[in-house]
C-alpha cells in the first residue's frame, strides 16, 4: 500500500558528479552536483542546476563553461568534501591534491582522476527557484584510456566503481541486472 508523502526531489539514485570550472589557475574551482544529467542525445546535450548563492554560479555565469567529472568510489571523500566547502574560501584542486588538466575545448580544466570528464558550453540558463538550471552542449568527451573496451569501442564505467548519491548518501552501484533491451531478446 502506498501512502501520500510531501511532494519533492524523489528521483534518485543520481550520479554524484564533480563539476569543474573557472577560466585561470587562479579562479578553478569544483563543486559537487548531484542535480544533473543528459537533456538530449543529437546534439549531446546535459544540464547542471546550482544555487545562485554557490561560488562556482558566478564562476561559470561569466565564463559560460564547466566540465562535468565523473566520479568513483576511490573519490568519495573528495566528492563529498568538494560539495560542503566553499571555493570562496579554499583551493580545492590544492587541498585535495586533485589535478587540473587542460581540456580540449574549453578553458575550465578538466580533473585528470576522474575517469570521465565532459566538456560543456552553456546554451541556456533557466531560473527555477532554489536552482538555476545551466543546460549546455557537450563538445567533447575526454575518457581514462584504460576503461575503453578495445573490442566493442564501449566506455566501460562500472570498472572504475561509478558513485551515486540518494538522499544525502553515497553508494557505490552495484552489479549489473541486465543490457537495454535484454527484456525482449529472442533467445538463442
């Protein structure tokens, strides 16, 4: 039986990503987001929701660009410890001896130990309420060469323990259940 329960952010898990941005050593900055996520396939585009009180919010307002860093299991406390300090106040590359990286077509950096970063150039902000919603094209994709199946070409994420977050927790996912479209497979 189900009961009514107060209306809310109730989709979960997500990913728990580190977003980083900023155009100069001097002003890099990560924040973690958990409010994320592909908005189309053709053109590849994504979106991130950040409160306008957040540093990195003015961070890439002006610069109109983030790379979005996904993040594993061996990054939790880094991931969690980017998400509640402010870059106001610390050096988060520095302090958490994490790696700027050139990216290929945009001036934020990329973080080098996350297995997968995604360059992003916002299209479009859209003011929600608590969040705006910074909806951007992909125009590249930069990918830990070990994680790249050879034979089928497939970015192969579970091997780097992919972390996900769900009402203020931290899970490492799990086994995997079946491939899309293994409901309807003919068998052979």
């Amino acid at each position: 039986m189900k009961v009514a329960f107060k209306p809310g952010t109730m989709i979960y898990p997500l990913p728990a990503v580190m977003v980083s941005c900023g155009d100069s050593p001097e002003n890099y900055n990560i924040i973690t987001v958990g409010w994320t996520g592909t908005i189309c396939s053709d053109p590849p585009m994504c979106y991130i929701s950040l409160r306008k009180s957040r540093h990195s919010h003015a961070i890439i307002s002006r610069t109109g660009e983030f790379v979005i860093n996904l993040t594993t299991s061996e990054l939790a406390k880094v991931t969690d410890w980017c998400g509640v300090k402010s870059g106001s106040e610390h050096n988060k590359f520095k302090e958490m001896n994490l790696t700027p990286e050139p990216a290929q077509h945009v001036k934020a950096p990329l973080i080098a130990e996350s297995p997968l970063s995604i360059e992003c150039k916002v299209t479009q902000v859209i003011e929600l309420g608590s969040h705006d919603m910074f909806m951007a094209n992909v125009v590249a994709i930069d990918a830990e060469e070990k994680l790249i199946d050879k034979s089928t070409g497939t970015f192969q994420l579970n091997h780097a323990g992919p972390l996900a977050y769900s009402h203020g927790k931290y899970y490492s996912l799990g086994e995997k259940l079946g491939s899309f479209g293994f409901s309807v497979k003919k068998k052979r």
